[in-house]
C-alpha cells in the first residue's frame, strides 16, 4: 500500500516536496554561513515552519486524497503543493543569488 501510494501522482509530489524542503534547508544553510548570520536556532524553526507548517499538512491532505479518491482533496492537494514549490522556488534562488553590494548598483535598504 506504501508502494502504491509512492509511485502515485500523489506519492510523487509528496516525494518532490519533501526534497524541495531539503534543498531549501541546504541552500539557505550555505547563504547563512556565507553571510555569516547563521544560528543554530534557525533550525529550528526551518523545521517547525517548513515541514511541520507546510509540508505534513499537505502531505496529509495527500495522502488522503490518495486513500479517499476524493477529487476535491485531490485538487486541494495539487495547488497547495504547486503553491509551496514556488514559495520554494523563490526561496532557494534568494539563497543562491550574490547579493549586490557594489555602492552605484545596490538597492537602499534604509
């Protein structure tokens, strides 16, 4: 049954999730450290956000789609996952990007 449901539409976006929240933590981790503002306690709440806030929830709402063939959980589940991929998305490419720092170019931030 766990094998059905992995190798399912469902399964696999639960899958995708679940490494998307893992590069997220990984890139942001690497930005922290690069920026030197990493704190231990940002783990934390990486996870108390992230995989207990965002994903479990939707996992959940997942997984019984998967097990009620219910089609509005179903849709349900797909734009919540769609919406947490580009909430994902934009979060590791801000990780990633080089922030500007060069005095003619950079944005005020006061």
């Amino acid at each position: 049954m766990l094998t059905d449901f992995l190798n399912a539409p469902a399964g696999l976006a639960l899958q995708a999730a679940l490494v998307a929240a893992f590069l997220d933590f990984a890139f942001g981790t690497f930005a922290a450290l690069r920026d030197g503002v990493f704190a231990l306690d940002s783990v934390a709440a990486f996870l108390r956000k992230h995989v207990l806030g965002r994903v479990l929830p939707v996992g959940l709402l997942a997984v019984m789609s998967y097990l009620t063939g219910n089609v509005a959980m179903s849709v349900a589940a797909a734009a919540a996952l769609t919406a947490y991929a580009a909430e994902t998305m934009a979060s590791i490419y801000a990780s990633i990007r080089v922030p500007d720092t060069g005095p003619n170019t950079a944005i005020p931030t006061d």
